[in-house]
C-alpha cells in the first residue's frame, strides 16, 4: 500500500489511474476497484476522495479540458502567423491523443448517453473553447491573405475539429493511436491548401 498523500496529489493520482485503464478498458467497464487497485490504495480510500465513479470522470474530464486548450493555446501563441498556429494546434492535439489514448473513448462513450451530465457539459466547454482558438486565428489568417477572402470562419473551424475526430476515430479501430502522426500530416496539408489562397 502507498503512504498517505495530501487530497490534491491523490485526487490527481486517481484522474491519472482513470484515464490510463481508460487506453485498455471501456470506461463503463471500469470501476473504483479497478481504479483502487491501479495505484495502490483501497476502495475505500478511492471514496474517500470522489464520491462517486461519476465524480471521478468529471474530475478527468476537466483535467483533459483545462489541460487540452492550455497545451493547444500555447502552441498557437508561440507561433508568428496563423497558418503556422494551424499547424502547431493541429499537432499539438495530435500529440495529446498519442499521449493520452484513453481520452477519446471517454468523450465517445459520454457522448453516446442520451441524457445530459456534468461530464458532456466539460467537453461541450472543451469545444467552444477549441472553436474560439481556432476562429481567432482564421480570422487572422483572412485579414492578413494567408486564407481565402470570404473564408466561412465557423465551418472551417468545424472542418478542422472533424479532421482531427476522424483520426483518432480511425487510430482507436486500429489500436495505433500513433499512427495519427504521419495520417495526421498529409490531412494537414489538404486542410490548408483547401483554406488558403485561391491560385
């Protein structure tokens, strides 16, 4: 068994030990003894910091949002035109799914439940905020020639989220979520001669 840790540190440790079962096993597959188990505590223990399996999964689903738009973010700002912040996102979200295989089936299998939930509500968050980044830097990338004139900003944004989705739709019937990287940079390139200037 491990040592006690401070509730932050543990409540962290068990979002990371759910979404790692998540690579292997179907989230509604997994449960808190399995969690449990994973890092080394017990069930109890488990409840001690999340009431519920529930509570556990909207932990991990804010973990991904806060964690996904920071790193996507980053990427774009370190960037000097929106072309290359395209690409540096769209990469950056590459990488992330690579990194992080189990987070895809959590959003698919929430997205498969008819009722709404806290959980579907943090990856409805997930996408705005995505769609503002993008938006941003197409509406750049218009007033500066890099895009089409008369770009439509919201279905490009739209095209770019469904891109990366299909990627990592086909890596998860794969089981080669790092296949994505190579797929991931001719589709690129497609993308952003589609969006760019008219010859």
């Amino acid at each position: 068994m491990q040592t006690r840790l401070p509730t932050e540190e543990r409540q962290a440790e068990i979002v990371a030990a759910a979404l790692k079962l998540a690579r292997e096993i179907s989230p509604v597959s997994i449960t808190t003894s399995d969690i449990a188990a994973a890092i080394g505590v017990t069930q109890g223990a488990v409840f001690k910091h999340f009431p519920s399996k529930d509570a556990i999964w909207l932990a991990a689903m804010t973990w991904v949002r806060v964690r996904l738009l920071q790193t996507l973010d980053e990427a774009a700002r370190a960037q000097t035109s929106a072309v290359q912040a395209l690409e540096a996102v769209f990469r950056a979200h590459v990488a992330f799914v690579v990194a992080h295989p189990g987070v895809p089936r959590i959003i698919f299998h929430e997205l498969q439940q008819p009722a709404d939930s806290l959980v579907k509500q943090e990856v409805r968050a997930l996408l705005q905020g995505y769609r503002k980044l993008l938006l941003s830097q197409l509406e750049a990338g218009v007033k500066t020639g890099q895009f089409q004139a008369g770009l439509d900003h919201e279905a490009a944004a739209t095209l770019f989220v469904g891109v990366v989705q299909g990627l990592v739709m086909q890596t998860m019937l794969t089981g080669k979520p790092a296949a994505m990287k190579a797929q991931g940079e001719s589709v690129l390139g497609i993308y952003l001669r589609g969006i760019g200037k008219a010859p």
